[in-house]
C-alpha cells in the first residue's frame, strides 16, 4: 500500500478518508424500510 501513495501522505489519511467516503455512501447503497423518506444529499448539503 505504500509504494502507491504519493511521498508524504500517510497511510492513516487514506484509511479516514476511505472511512468518511464510506461514511458519505451508506444512506445511498443500504436499503431504507419503506415508512422512511427517501436519502437525499441536500440536508448534508445545506451544512
């Protein structure tokens, strides 16, 4: 994993954000039980 990150970028960087990027996707990929609305990005847009 090393030798395919630039010089200087941690391995603990990519691994949060590959944590926060799934993080980001979940709502979308998971199914939602039908008495809930539908996930939307304007709420974590609106921030």
């Amino acid at each position: 994993m090393r030798r395919l990150l630039p010089a200087g970028v941690p391995v603990s960087d990519v691994g949060v954000a590959l944590l926060v990027q799934a993080a980001m996707t979940m709502p979308f990929v998971v199914p939602r039980a039908p008495e809930l609305e539908p996930a939307t990005r304007t709420p974590s847009a609106c921030r």
